[in-house]
C-alpha cells in the first residue's frame, strides 16, 4: 500500500514550510495539520486533518455561525441578518506565510492561519483579520504603510478550577506565593523560570520573536514585547503567542491568563501598541520632518487617536472585566490625553530618534483581540490624519483624572461607538452592526449573574 506521504503535491508543500519548522520537525514524520482562523474574541477556530488531506492550495468550509457566538459560547439573534441560521458555509484559504510549528504537540504538527472568503470569493467583512486588512488597504491607497509593535502583559496563576473562588497568584520555585511591586525584578523573573524557559523554546520552533521578557508589577504578572513590523504579521503573531504561552503555564502546572483584571488588588493586564507610518516610497518615517521636527501628520494621529479612540472601546477594552482594569488605577491610564514620555497618559510619545518616533496606544487591554484592537488603533490615527485632526496640548504633568476620561462601563462604551459613523465606515459597518450586538448579548448574560458581593453584603442588610 502507497504511503500517503509520498504524494508528491504533499511533499511540495512541506518543503516549502518556514526554516523554524523543518528545523523542528527535523527527521520526523509530519503529521497534522490544524486549518485555523481568529474568532470575534481572538480565540483559535478550525479544523484538525491528517497532513496528506491537507492541500495548500485547497479549501476548507466552516459555518459563518461561529462569528455569531459571544465569549460564552451563547448564539446571537442578529437584527440584520436574513436567514441567519441556514448557516451557510464561509471558505478558508491557507495563508501558508503564516505556517508555524505546534511545539506542545507530541508529534510533528504545523498550525497555518486562513484569509476567509464569502463563497463568492469575497473577503467576509465580519472576519477579524479581514477588519484589519481593510484598515491596512486604506493605508496603502494613500502611499502610507503603518508599522507597529505590541506589548503583551499577562499573569501566571495558581489553576482555577472553580469560577466561584478567587483568581490566586503562583507559587514560585521558592515555595513563595508570587509577591507583588517587583516591576523588572530579575528576582521575580526568575521564580517562575522553567514557564519562561518553556515560551522561549516554544516561540523558538515556531519562528516567533521576542523582543524583551520583564516582570510587571502584579504578582506572577509578566511583559512581553514584540519586535515591530508589519500589523498583520504582528496580529498573527500575539494570536500565536496568547496559545503558546497558556500551553507553556500549563506544562509547568499554572495558567496563564490574559484577563484584563483577574484580581482585585493587583494591577490589570494591557496590551500597548506602537505605532509608526512609513511612506511606501521612500521609507521614511511620515511622523518626522527632514530637520528631526514632528510633522503635521503626527500631530493629526494623536487628534485622530484622541477623537476616534473614546468611541471605539468596545475593540480595545471588550469585556465587563476590563473596565475594572481602567477605573481608578494608577498603572492603567483612563484618559486619551497625550505627551512625551508619560506614562499617565494614554497616548504616550516614548523617547527615540526621529527615523523612530512613534504613539503608543496605552489603553488596549491584554484581553483585547490584536486583529481589532490594531484595527481600530490604526483607524482612528488614520481618520486623524486624513482629516487634519487637531490633537489637544500635551500634558506634561501626572494626570489621573480628567472631563474628558474614557467611559467607565462597556455599556456607556458600546453608546459611543455607536455614535461613530466614520469609524465604522473605515472598519465596515456589517462587521461593526455585529460586533455590537453580540457585545450588547454578552453584557446581558453578565447582568444576570448574581456575584458573590451581592450575596455578601445584600442577603442580610438590605
């Protein structure tokens, strides 16, 4: 009987597999394949098939259903959806670019992310990726290419098998629960070293880079910051690194969490995104003048940030949970205020040369999806800078409170992005009639949980 590896259409496609791959594969026997795409939330959907079923130039079908689901799995009744439970079948297309091992597997698999087309060849606009990719297209009309680079917090814990009981910080090698106010301890670090260790081998065999690994101020709480490039090799590559560094915590006995606010009396977990514009014909940095001056197009990316990020926190903080992260905490800026090495404020100009000048986005949550959170980062810059958006002054002092803070509540959130008619024209108003429902479903499933506060302090007194 004919091995089905020997097939030659197989083999092709193998070898044409990214280095980090082969090298991790090494002499062994390819076996799967995961054919996988982001959800609404950023969480990994597809199909598992044996390497020989898998083409690279095929197709596989999934429900366009599974963009209707909130983060609880709960389907959505859409009010502008016919049929909507035919369920008809969207079309993924392996983006073989993007092929990257699955370290925690015991056998040699590849994991490849898929652009997701309509049956009629179309990109499907409710796709997050494809969100993404419509914001960069408009980038690319006007000779401008955006480059980024994020910032990935997260928090190793003790498991949680229990909803109902308390989110507890990991026990480090010294038997110590982990201790918090230790930003950039090289102590705190290495407590939790084999978990480190682990996400350097895993993002070693598939090709990821990491920028810098430190401690943050949380206990068990850990950043990590990517190189900067391209945003939809950046957003793929967070989507990579949220799997990889959950398989890596749980090898090792912990979870890893990306939660935004997973205790109450630590500091909450964002994802801060740089951002830089480069003018497709000569390279140069769109945000600096030849004398090493700010130009007027960075300005009008801070005005455009300014105006446009207040409406659109429903994409960079999605959960009832995240708004706990922004109320009242000194680590988590609650403004869109703007300034030169201010970490106070929400858009923060880091110290660099001219040729780097970049805004950092501070108000993202870990807990965001990078597709949309990227998105819509870039978005609003651009709508500034189209539309000469003139930014607020700089706020040079410490700055906790202010009029213009963001809202305090994803109900207040989803309000204002409402209200924002040319950002959703630049994201596409089909994605963004539904990514409000399903956010509206998911806000009601929450309201109708009773917590333990209540049970607390409500049962006997009131």
């Amino acid at each position: 009987m004919m091995d089905p590896m020997s097939n030659k259409n197989t083999q092709d496609w193998i070898k044409k597999l990214p280095q980090p791959f082969l090298t991790h594969k090494g002499d062994r026997r390819l076996d799967e394949v995961e054919s996988i795409i982001p959800d609404i939330a950023g969480m990994s959907r597809g199909k598992t098939m044996p390497a020989h079923k898998f083409s690279s130039t095929g197709t596989t079908y999934l429900p366009i259903s599974l963009f209707y689901q909130t983060i609880s799995g709960e389907y959505v009744d859409m009010d502008n959806i016919e049929n909507q439970w035919t369920e008809k079948d969207i079309v993924l297309r392996p983006d073989m670019s993007t092929a990257t091992a699955v370290p925690w597997s015991e056998d040699a698999s590849v994991q490849i992310i898929n652009n997701i087309e309509t049956r009629e060849g179309e990109d499907l606009q409710i796709a997050p990726r494809n969100v993404l990719r419509r914001v960069m297209a408009l980038y690319a009309a006007k000779g401008w290419r955006a480059v980024v680079a994020p910032e990935l917090e997260f928090y190793l814990t003790k498991p949680n098998t229990d909803p109902t009981e308390d989110i507890q910080p990991p026990v480090g090698r010294t038997g110590r629960i982990g201790a918090r106010q230790q930003a950039f301890s090289m102590v705190a670090v290495d407590e939790f070293g084999d978990v480190i260790d682990t996400i350097y081998d895993y993002t070693e065999a598939q090709g990821l880079e990491i920028g810098t690994i430190i401690q943050e101020g949380g206990a068990g709480q850990i950043e990590i910051n990517l190189m900067h490039g391209d945003p939809l090799s950046l957003a793929d590559q967070v989507f990579y690194f949220k799997r990889t560094i959950r398989e890596a915590a749980l090898k090792h006995g912990v979870f890893a969490t990306f939660m935004a606010k997973p205790m109450r009396d630590q500091p909450g977990s964002a994802m801060h995104i740089h951002q830089s514009i480069i003018d497709i014909k000569n390279g140069k940095n769109l945000f600096s003048n030849s004398d090493g001056s700010s130009t007027d197009l960075f300005y009008s990316f801070i005005g455009g940030s300014q105006k446009h990020l207040q409406n659109a926190l429903p994409l960079l903080a999605p959960y009832v949970n995240s708004y706990r992260r922004l109320a009242g905490a000194y680590s988590a800026p609650s403004n869109l205020e703007w300034a030169a090495d201010n970490r106070t404020t929400g858009l923060r100009i880091p110290n660099s040369e001219p040729d780097s000048r970049r805004v950092e986005n501070r108000v993202t949550g870990s807990d965001a999806n990078p597709y949309l959170a990227i998105a819509v980062s870039l978005a609003a810059g651009y709508l500034g800078m189209i539309n000469s958006t003139k930014p607020r002054d700089a706020v040079n002092i410490e700055i906790f409170e202010t009029d213009k803070g963001l809202p305090h509540s994803l109900f207040a959130a989803l309000n204002l992005f409402e209200t924002d008619t040319d950002l959703q024209d630049v994201l596409g108003q089909e994605f963004c009639d539904l990514y409000r429902q399903i956010k509206h479903a998911e806000l009601l499933e929450y309201q109708r949980e009773i917590s333990p506060w209540e049970r607390e302090h409500l049962l006997l007194n009131a």
